[in-house]
C-alpha cells in the first residue's frame, strides 16, 4: 500500500501482510516534493506516478511488486505548468496515457507515459467558458474501468465534468458538466462501473449517478451521509 503524505512531502510504501493488515514499519519511505497528493499505478504495476500540487510535479518511479521498493526514473519529476497545481492522478487501463486533475488550472491534462516518463500532450477546461474560474478548483479525477471515460469534480461550480477518451490517441472530448452536491471534493465509480457516487462535502449527502453507454451521467437519487462528506468508496459486496 503506498501513501502520499501531503503535509510530510514524501510517499511511503507498506507491506500487507496475510491478515490483511500492514507491516508497523514502512517497507520505504521516499521524500519527494511539497503537498504530495494523488497516487496511481499502472496496469502492469510497474510504474507509479505521484501528483504534488504544491510543488507543480508529477514524480515517476519504477516499481517492483515483488519487494515493494521504488526506483527513482531519470529524470525523477516532470515540472508541470504553474497555472495547474495536479491534484488527483490516474493512468489509463492501456498504461500509454495518464491523466490529472489540475486544482488551480480549473482543468485536465493527458501525459503520454512511456517507462515512466510523461510528456504533456492536452489541456482541456472542466467548467464552462462564462463561469469565473478564480471561484472552482477541481478536486477528484477517475477512469472507468473500460477506460473510456474520466470524469472531474468541481468545487465551487459544484458539478462532474466528463470526457470522452480516443481509445487510440488517449485525446479527451468534453461532454459537459452535471450538477451535482456542493463542494463535490470526493467521488467513486463502482467496480462493475455503471454507476457514479459523489460526497458532497457542504450537503452532507451522497448523490448517485447511472453512467449511461454515452458516458453521461444521469441521476439515481441522493442519502443523506452527514456533516462534512470528505469522501466516498464504491467497493464490491460479493
């Protein structure tokens, strides 16, 4: 299990034992950079990228599963734009491309990801073009499983803006936003990936979401989770 640690500036790696519960020690400890904050792997568990939004990073390690320790990749982080601060990372089920979600930027970035090493290929906005930007940042990003799709929250514009993945190029095509709860910080698509749930961290509920073949979301209903909903985990029941 790896750690981003926002405050400490560093990732750690534990080890999960049989019982399922971790080693006291961690197996590594890496200081990387200021406000680590999103972690991903690969699909191959080779790679993992750490998103910082406070030092305008993305950092790279090779990964062996076997051990649990990380190689740093040369060169070690790719400096991001300064208008975009990544926030949450994600990387598509094929391992060629990698997404973040830029808190200040009010937008998504896609990386072609090559042994590690990323290169900034698309920028596209999460709010609409009449909405102040200085009053959203963006929080949360996920892919569907099929890798279809990825989707955004929207603090402060209080929606889900979706996108449409090239399933050759890995470019996005917006498809919008859709209201949601206020201050949508967290949220979770279920693992058979039909469905979409939101923590709204000022409502104080949860709303639900069908994704319909599109892509698009449309709303199932909403319960209430009490004060402050940080965050929500769509887990398997079976």
């Amino acid at each position: 299990m790896l750690t981003a640690y926002y405050a400490a500036d560093k990732v750690t790696v534990h080890r999960i034992l049989e019982d399922g519960s971790l080693s006291q020690q961690p197996v590594q400890t890496s200081f990387t950079a200021e406000k680590a904050h999103g972690i991903a792997f690969s699909a191959d568990n080779k790679t993992v990228l750490v998103s910082h939004t406070g030092a305008n990073r993305i950092y790279s390690f090779h990964f062996n599963e076997k051990t649990g320790r990380l190689l740093d990749t040369q060169p070690k982080f790719l400096k991001t734009p300064i208008t975009h601060e990544p926030r949450h990372i994600m990387v598509h089920p094929s391992d060629n491309w990698a997404y973040t979600s830029n808190e200040k930027g009010d937008s998504i970035s896609k990386y072609d990801l090559n042994d590690g090493q990323l290169l900034l290929r698309q920028t596209l906005s999460t709010i609409p073009t009449d909405f102040d930007g200085t009053k959203n940042s963006t929080a949360r990003c996920e892919i569907t499983h099929n890798g279809r799709f990825i989707y955004v929250t929207n603090r402060g514009h209080d929606s889900i803006a979706a996108f449409e993945i090239n399933q050759t190029s890995g470019e996005m095509t917006s498809l919008g936003q859709t209201p949601t709860e206020a201050t949508p910080r967290s949220f979770s698509i279920c693992p058979s990936g039909n469905f979409l749930y939101v923590a709204g961290e000022k409502s104080g509920r949860i709303a639900a979401y069908r994704i319909d073949p599109g892509g698009r979301l449309n709303s199932t209903g909403t319960v209430t989770s009490g004060p402050v909903s940080w965050s929500v985990v769509a887990v398997d029941s079976n």
